[in-house]
C-alpha cells in the first residue's frame, strides 16, 4: 500500500457522503471500486474471502512449478516472497480478511519450501528474523496488520470526506459490535478490547479489519495530549490523565466493562461538599445514588453505567497538568452546558436539585468527532509516519530463538543472540549457511527407526546433540578438520562439547571471524555427510552409514566451503573500498589458506594431519 491512493470510480464524494451510519449506508450501496496502486481494486458488498482462499490456491499451484533439487531453503524462501506471495500482498491490501489466513498462507508455500518432505521447521522459526535464528519468511498476519496500517497514515486523519467516512465508520463499528468508545484503543484491555484481537474482527469487513489492526500493534498517544481543548481532552481514556494511580489490572479492566472509560463517562458536575463552605460546582466521579438517579445510557452502549471507581479524587485532580484542568474547568461552564440537564442550564436551578440528583453527567457526542486520532502512535512514532516495514518490525518478537540443545546448565537469551549475531556476520553462501540454520536450529535429519541406537555403534539414540557434538565418529570430523583452523591462523586448543561448538567457543575472542567461519564450514559438512548417509541407506535399505571420515574426505569438503565462502566475498568488493584493508586483516593476514593474486585470490592446500582418536585431542583446560 505504499503510495496508495484511494479514488471511488462512482459517485464523487459529494453524492456518496450520507447523513446516515456508514454502515448501514455501504449496505445499501451497490458494489464501489477503489483505485489502490493505480490499479481497480473491486469492493463487493460481501466480503472477498472466496478470493483470498483463490489466490491461495494459485500460489500452491504456481509454486509447483517452480524446481527444489539442489535450492537451499534460504533460496526457496528468497524465491516465495519475489514471486509467490507478492500478489497475495496486493490481494489483501483492503477489504476483510479469512480467519485461517496463516493456514491458507502456509498450506500454498509449504510444498515448495520444504519439498520433496514435509514441513521440519515451525511456523515461528519460519517467520524470525535471521539475526534472531530465523529463516526471514514474512509473516501474513503481520503483513495484513502491517497493510491495514498503511491505509490508516493515508486516510485516517485527511480532511476530504475520505477521511471523514472512514473515521465514523470506525466510531459506529465500536459502538455496534464492542459498545465501546475510540478510548478503548488506548485502555487496551477488557473483554471487548479482547475481542477486537480476535481473527474473528477482522473477517467481519474493512472497519472490522482495520479495528483489528490497531488492536494488534503497540497503540499509543503523543504527549501533546495535554494541549488539546476540553472537547478532545473529554473523549481520551481517563486512566491516562491519571497514570500514576496504582490500579490493578483486574479493577481497570472491571471499569472498562461497567462503563467507566473515558473522562466523560467520568466527569460529573455536581456541589462541592458542604464542608467547603462554596456554592460553587466542580467536576469528579459522582455517588452511586446520582447515577441511578439520572438513569441515563451510555453514548456508546445500550445500558447504564456500573458502579463508580472508587478513587482518591482529592489527590488526582490536583496531579493533572494545569493546562488540562483548567481546560476541564472552563469547559464545565461552558455555554451550551456540555452536561445532560432538561432545559437551559441555570446554576440557581441546579443547585436547589436534591442531593441524590445533585450530579449531571457529560452529554457526549456518541460519534465521538472530536478524538485525537492524528496524535497516536505507534511504538511510540506518529502513525502518519508508520510504514508497513516499520510496522511489522514492531510486531516481531525480539526473544532469539533458543533450541533445546543438551547443555550441562541453561544458557541465557544473550547466549543465544551471539551464537545468531556470528552467524549472521559469517560470509557464507546461501547453501552453507541455510545448513548451518538448520544444524543450529535442530532441524536436521536424525535417524529414528524404532529402537534403534546410533548406526555408528553409540548406545544411544541418535539426536541432534550426539549426532553433531557427542557421536566419536562426528568427534572424528571435527578432529579432521583442525588443519584447516590451523590454516586460518587459529591456533588456540578447543574442547569439543556441545556447549562449545553451538556457541562457537564463546571465551575465544582472538581471530573469532575465523573460527566462526570454520565451525561453520564444518557443521555444514557433518551435515551433508548425515544427509547423503541417510540417501544412501534409503536407496539400498539398509542401516545408515555414520563413519563419515571413512566415506568422505570431510576435510577437503570443509576447505572447498571456506574457499569458495572468502572468494565471493572477496569478489563482492570493489578494488578502491574501504572493506578491502578490512577482509586483508581479518581474512587474509597471518593465514596460509589464500593470499592474494592480483585481483583474486589463490588457495593453498591443506595438509591432513590429525589425530585418529579423539580422545587424544588437545583441550582447553577445564
């Protein structure tokens, strides 16, 4: 929805604009067509989910087509969001959205993802960020909230009677399927704030979709709040002029349900105490008795408010800013008089009313015309300058994904960013590093037949854990591949325990690029070796073959990976940039691995010389 804009291609605004609710006049109304994109976007009168579920269906079907043998899953992904799921974007950019949106979403680019298997990675991993573990798919409802959002900074707040439509239009869906006020975006919580979270809101049509979609996000207001006149001070929650008062959650949520919202609904105008000796008026929460009393229905529900909050008002009236309560204060004086009294509103007349009906509520505007909807926020930036990027940014969670790696303690969530943080810094190719997430993440292939122990001879099951980091055999490669650390210039003796390789020994701070790199190289060779055992022993039906040192040169494989890794980066820089003086140092200085060769580079052999039994290895002291 990115420079979007919205035209009717019937009536001009003049003749569509209706005194009536909006939305019983878009009933009434034959199908409109929107101009999104520069391009005619079709606005039936009944929700287009059979269209959403039919585009659907053509992404599974194009997605056959496309070829799996031999692409990386960081490729397969990179190719479902250029070709496969951008039409879907622009399909969904308006109108109500399926509440299996992510199941129809996944069910059409899971085939070619994960083909010729079935799905190894959960929806979550899918979805995270690759600097949190991730593998960078985008998520659909993210997106959906993220669309809904863009169209909100376009229209929400434009003066045309675009805007106008659009901002009644969510008043009156509030009040019709919620009873609740616009304040109730700000209260955020509940049962009916609860309920526009639901998958169900957003199937109900565009209002439905976009109340979903401010429901979903960090919803906030500016701080200018506090300059706004008594009009638009009256329709803001309450509980922020007053966000030092301790409130438990379950009393504010018991106040959002019996009425209690907005500073409206809270202000009374009614006699101060006789103690003060003042015939004067003042505003605050009034007795019980005066409510029934008045026995008048909410402007935004077909009912009576409950009982009154029970707050200490001699202390918050005083905490408001002074801008705020003297806007307050001259607003109760105001002619017209903004409170529900018969007739003109006459003080000598009010004061000579009875105790019990001594106190008038606010006579609030149920379009709520008056909200500040141009002063929220999102995450705590304007929401005119919230783009679909930034948005879903907002909605991804910042937790690193931490699989259930055998350690001998837990590790904490930083442990975690570091080991993503190096490998997201690595100069690997797609190939190896889509096998590295998978190692990583455990989502490797693990032999399971039933019963069965490791196939190279271990008592005990084969797992990520000991299949990488425990089995001798995998121990073996790892032993292997030392001269090509030693090659790289690292010489620091290592000790071999899942701890160690998944952090990629996290104490050893000299030359760390390069040992990142080679662990690297390395679980992606144990990881191929695993998958061509499993090849192998499938075709020919027998146990697989886990003696890989026997039945693949695991070193020369390691070393054509790191090879192949620093020359596409070296070949990714121009000869006058800066990053050339830094890929020498960090690369190449002190390493017998490559060196320079006019404009490329020149690998050198590495020799095989390791220990044939891991236990002789050499280690860092404990």
């Amino acid at each position: 929805m990115l420079g979007h804009h919205l035209q009717p291609t019937c009536p001009p605004p003049s003749t569509w604009w209706p005194p009536s609710p909006p939305l019983a006049w878009l009933a009434r109304k034959p199908a409109l067509t929107w101009s999104t994109l520069a391009i005619p976007s079709p606005c039936p009168p009944t929700p287009p989910l059979d269209a959403v579920v039919a585009r659907c269906a053509a992404i599974r079907a194009l997605a056959l087509c496309f070829p799996t043998i031999g692409v990386p899953i960081l490729s397969r992904i990179q190719k479902s969001k250029q070709f496969l799921t951008s039409r879907l974007w622009h399909s969904i950019s308006l109108g109500a959205l399926p509440n299996d949106l992510a199941d129809l979403y996944f069910a059409a680019i899971s085939p070619y993802i994960f083909a010729p298997t079935t799905p190894f990675v959960s929806r979550a991993d899918l979805v995270l960020p690759r600097a949190l573990g991730g593998f960078d798919l985008i998520d659909p409802d993210h997106m959906a909230t993220a669309l809904s959002i863009s169209f909100l900074r376009r229209y929400l707040c434009d003066e045309s009677p675009v805007g106008s439509w659009l901002r009644l239009g969510l008043t009156s869906e509030l009040r019709r399927r919620f009873a609740a006020p616009p304040a109730l975006l700000l209260v955020r919580s509940g049962p009916s704030f609860t309920a526009l979270q639901h998958a169900d809101t957003r199937a109900e049509g565009l209002f439905g979709r976009l109340l979903h979609a401010l429901a979903s996000v960090d919803l906030g207001i500016s701080p200018d709040w506090i300059h706004l006149p008594a009009p638009s001070l009256v329709t803001l929650p309450w509980r922020l002029a007053f966000a030092s008062l301790p409130l438990t959650d379950q009393r504010l949520v018991n106040y959002t349900r019996t009425g209690w919202i907005t500073l409206g609904d809270l202000l009374w105008l009614g006699p101060l105490p006789p103690s003060s000796g003042s015939s004067t008026v003042h505003l605050g929460p009034p007795p019980s008795l005066s409510v029934a009393r008045n026995s008048i229905l909410l402007p935004y529900a077909p009912r009576l408010p409950g009982d009154v909050p029970s707050l200490p008002w001699d202390e918050l009236w005083p905490s408001l800013p002074g801008g705020v309560s003297a806007a307050l204060a001259a607003y109760a004086l105001a002619t017209p008089a903004p409170f529900r009294m018969p007739g003109p509103f006459s003080l000598a007349e009010f004061s000579a009313r009875p105790p019990s009906a001594g106190w008038l509520p606010m006579a609030q505007d149920a379009s709520f015309a008056t909200f500040p909807w141009h002063l929220l926020t999102i995450g705590g930036r304007p929401l005119l300058s919230a783009f679909p990027a930034s948005v879903r940014r907002s909605l991804t969670p910042s937790t690193p994904r931490a699989p259930k790696w055998t350690f001998p303690a837990p590790v904490s969530a930083s442990f975690w960013s570091c080991v993503w943080a190096d490998l997201e810094a690595s100069p690997l190719t797609v190939a190896l590093r889509s096998e590295c997430l998978l190692v990583l993440g455990r989502n490797l292939w693990t032999y399971r037949a039933k019963d069965a122990l490791c196939p190279a001879g271990c008592l005990v099951p084969d797992s990520p854990t000991h299949g990488i980091c425990a089995c001798p055999e995998a121990l073996l490669v790892w032993h292997a591949c030392l001269p090509l650390l030693r090659a790289l210039g690292v010489s620091t003796p290592l000790t071999f325990d899942p701890f160690h390789i998944v952090g990629a020994w996290p104490a050893v701070s000299r030359l760390r690029p390069r040992l990142v790199l080679w662990r690297n190289v390395v679980l992606a060779t144990l990881h191929t070796a695993r998958v061509v055992a499993g090849r192998d022993a499938r075709v020919a039906g027998r146990t697989p073959d886990f003696h890989h040192c026997a039945v693949m040169d695991v070193l020369s494989h390691a070393t054509t990976a790191a090879v192949s890794c620093l020359t596409a980066a070296w070949d990714r820089l121009t000869p006058a940039s800066p990053g050339v003086a830094r890929f020498r140092d960090r690369w190449l200085k002190g390493s017998s691995l490559l060196r320079e060769d006019g404009p490329s580079l020149a690998a050198f052999p590495v020799r095989a010389a390791y220990s044939s039994s891991p236990s002789t290895a050499p280690q860092l002291p404990s």
